[in-house]
C-alpha cells in the first residue's frame, strides 16, 4: 500500500483514498523533509513549496496539486529527480468569474456607470480569463484582451497590445500565470509604467497571484487619485499583507476568488485522479458526491433593484458576497491564513435559481447564459 502525504486543508478528501493507501494529513506549511521519509505521493495546495529542499532524497514520485497553479513547484528540480506531478488548470475557473461578476457590478454601481459604457482589459485569457471574458459579453460589457502566448499561436485579430489596452479600459483585471523569468515573464509586469499608462479613473484588479503587481507602485498610483480604485485578492508576501495597500483596496479579499466548492471540488478530483492514474489505482473518474447544496437555492432578485446594474450586483451577491469578506480581512488583517481556511462555502452559479417573474427577457437570457436556472 502506497503513503500519500496530503495538506489537511484539501476538502472532500478525508476517507477517499485511505482504502488504497496510507494517508498522512498535515497542515500545509507544516510539511517537512522527514514526513516524506518513507511517502510515495504529495496532494498539496499553494502553501507547500515543493523544491530540492522538501524533496531531495525522498521516495517521493508523483505530486498533485490541487490548485490552478504551479508556482509553487520547482518543475525543473522534479524533472531532474524524476518527479511526476499534475496541477489543476482551470479548477476554479468558474469560481473566479463568480468573484468577478460581483466585483465588476460593485464597480458600475460605485461609478455609476451602465455596462456599455464600461471597457475590461483583460491580461491573461486563459481558462479563467476566458470566463471573465464570458461573463463580460453576456453583461455587455467591451472587452480587450491581451495575451502574448496565445497571439504568437492563434494569431493577432482576437489580441490588443498591452499599452493600447490600458490607455482604453475602465478595468483592468489580470489573469497571469506567475512568470519570474523569461519572454513572457509576469514578475512585477504591473509596475510605475504599467499603471501610469492605465486611464486615469480606471481600476485595477488582480485575482492572479500578488507578485504579479509590484506594490509600493500600485499604492503610489491608488494613493496619488491617478487610479480610480482597486480590487485586490492576491497579495506580495502572503500572509504578511501590505497594511497601507490594504487600506487603500476598495474591496480586499485573502486569496479565496477560486474558493468555491465547486472549485475545490474539481481541484480534489482531479489530484485523486492524477494519482490514481499514476499509481493504478482504480479511481480515474471520482468526483465529490458530497459538495452541500446553497440554501436558498432559489431567489428573486427584482425588489428594490432599479437597474440592471443593480439587479445584476444583487444576483452575483446573493450567490458570493464579496463585500462580507473584504470587511472581515480589513478588520482583522493579521488573521489573513485563518480567514482564507474559514471563508464562508459558496457555490458557483450552476446551483441556484432565479425566479423569472418580473424579470425582463433581455435579463433572463444573461441569467441563463451564465449558468443560472429560471423557475
């Protein structure tokens, strides 16, 4: 029987592999060199760094990741050792853009501005990018897109150069891998001339990852009004996060936009997956049967709401209340890690209901479009 070692913060796991493999649970950051003296496996989230010095010397073959990212694994040393591992591209691609529907309203409201009159940048389209972008169109919101990689592939008619997408959009919103070297890389990408090209007024809003944004610029330009605001999720140095940008955050979350049950469910499922592939273990298509269902599941969202912006915001926050959660980091900025571990369970869109009475045509088919069902 082979020993898995596993962040105990992964949900759905507890008791899925323990009949095919010995199972280890500890906190993620607490995992050590001498856990994995005798492990075959790792399933681990963004707070195991898995280089030479975890790893060197140890049995261990396979690591799965059970996140979008993998940053956080040294890939050139678990080549050299002969390492497999698998991430989880895309796992919480739906989540994302559920946390950006409810940013993207807030800003209109706050700006008071209709949909069609605002333009996103998007910096990144890859599979959360593209859900943004998704999100955007059936809002009708312009949108711009830009992606080096993906026009050196498909070709330039889809793209728009970075400084021609800043000087034109009201949001900029990233969606980057973390890049720290090469022709692509994204390390600081967004510094003084990045954010001195951006239109004034404009905001900006970074659901990548914290080293993506080069702090003290972004304060500089938040804090002399040439930005109109930001939205921040991902931070430099997490947990130990950036007080004064904190401050100056219109609406500051720790690291939970792809926090959604559904998104910690396909991240789960498919750590379990890639392992069980790897080790032949006779579960290459488990998936959660146990992720809880949203209570109400079904709502009307007309009362009060006198715009489609507004009735869009109460939509997007009935199903994830962003405003819940930046209130709770800003009050308690030094519990960011015990926020993160106990942010409230959401589900993404495909699980609520939205009652179709006194709803326009025209709202019921963006509704639909993203996912909603209309009873």
């Amino acid at each position: 029987m082979i020993k898995i070692v596993a962040d105990d913060r992964i949900p759905f796991l507890r008791g899925v592999l323990e009949p095919v493999a010995h199972v280890l649970y500890l906190p993620g950051r607490e995992i050590a060199r001498h856990h994995l003296a005798d492990a075959d496996a790792l399933i681990i989230r963004t707070r195991t760094r898995c280089n030479e010095a975890l790893l060197g010397g140890t049995p261990v073959k396979h690591i799965a990741a059970a996140t979008s990212g993998h940053d956080h694994i040294d890939t050139t040393f678990c080549g050299r050792a002969g390492i497999r591992w698998h991430n989880a591209p895309g796992c919480n691609a739906g989540s994302v853009q559920q946390y950006m529907a409810a940013a993207l309203t807030y800003i209109a409201i706050h700006d008071n501005k209709n949909f069609d009159e605002i333009t996103l940048g998007i910096v990144g389209v890859g599979h959360v990018g593209k859900k943004v972008k998704q999100l955007a169109r059936a809002l009708r919101i312009e949108v711009l897109c830009n992606d080096p990689p993906r026009q050196r592939a498909e070709g330039g008619r889809a793209f728009t150069d970075l400084d021609t997408l800043l000087t034109k959009s009201d949001v900029v919103s990233m969606h980057v891998p973390l890049n720290r070297e090469g022709d692509d890389k994204t390390y600081h990408m967004c510094d003084k001339a990045f954010f001195g090209k951006m239109k004034k007024g404009a905001w900006f809003v970074n659901t990548a990852r914290g080293e993506v944004m080069h702090s003290a610029a972004l304060e500089d330009a938040t804090g002399s009004g040439h930005l109109g605001g930001m939205v921040l999720d991902v931070w430099e140095a997490e947990p130990d996060i950036d007080r004064r940008l904190l401050h100056l955050a219109a609406i500051a979350t720790p690291h939970v936009a792809g926090y959604s049950l559904d998104g910690k469910a396909n991240g789960t499922a498919r750590s379990v997956q890639a392992l069980s592939r790897f080790f032949k273990l006779g579960m290459d298509q488990w998936y959660p049967s146990n992720i809880p269902e949203p209570e109400p599941a079904a709502f009307s969202p007309v009362k009060d709401a006198a715009t489609r912006e507004q009735l869009m915001h109460r939509v997007f926050m009935h199903t994830y209340d962003i405003c819940r959660d930046s209130r709770r980091l800003k009050d308690a900025p030094g519990m960011f890690e015990e926020l993160r571990d106990a942010c409230l369970p959401r589900r993404e869109f495909h699980a609520y209901s939205v009652v179709r009475k006194g709803l326009n045509p025209s709202d019921a088919k963006t509704l639909k479009q993203l996912g909603f069902a209309l009873v």
